[in-house]
C-alpha cells in the first residue's frame, strides 16, 4: 500500500494531500479558494511542471457526496501507478 502523507512541502508550496509513487496531489477547497484562483492556477501550472496531477475538491464535495470524490482519486492512482 502506498503511504499518504498530509500537508507536505513541495518546492514553495505546501499540499493538502499528496502520493509520491502516483505524484498525485488532492487538495480540498473551501470559501477562501473563490478569491484565488489566479494564485491557485499558477501553483497548478508549477505543479504540473514538477510532474504532479492536481485533484480539487470542494469542502463541500467531500462533506455531501464522498463517493464520487473517492472514484475519481482512485481512477487517478491507477492510471498513474499503472504508466
């Protein structure tokens, strides 16, 4: 099993959620994120740059629907354990 780690540094950033094996980040949002989301596209782009997959989730997602949420970051696993 892969071991998650939670807020972890990666270059200036610090990640909610984040799988090295799949370089795979999960970040959850909440209300502050619909003021920034020019500085949360340029931390996707350095991201994206480094070779990680950014999945954002909004707070409410997880609260109200968790299903769908846990789907997609398996689909995402798999399909970037499996390269």
């Amino acid at each position: 099993m892969t071991r998650k780690q939670k807020n972890i540094p990666i270059g200036r950033y610090v990640v909610d959620f984040a799988c090295r094996k799949a370089k795979l980040i999960i970040e959850i949002d909440g209300e502050s994120h619909l003021t920034r989301r020019s500085q949360d596209q340029t931390r996707a782009d350095f991201l994206a740059s480094e070779g990680w997959l950014v999945l954002r989730f909004w707070n409410t997602q997880v609260y109200d629907d968790l299903e769908p949420v846990q789907e997609a970051i398996d689909q995402a696993c798999v399909q970037r354990t499996s390269l």
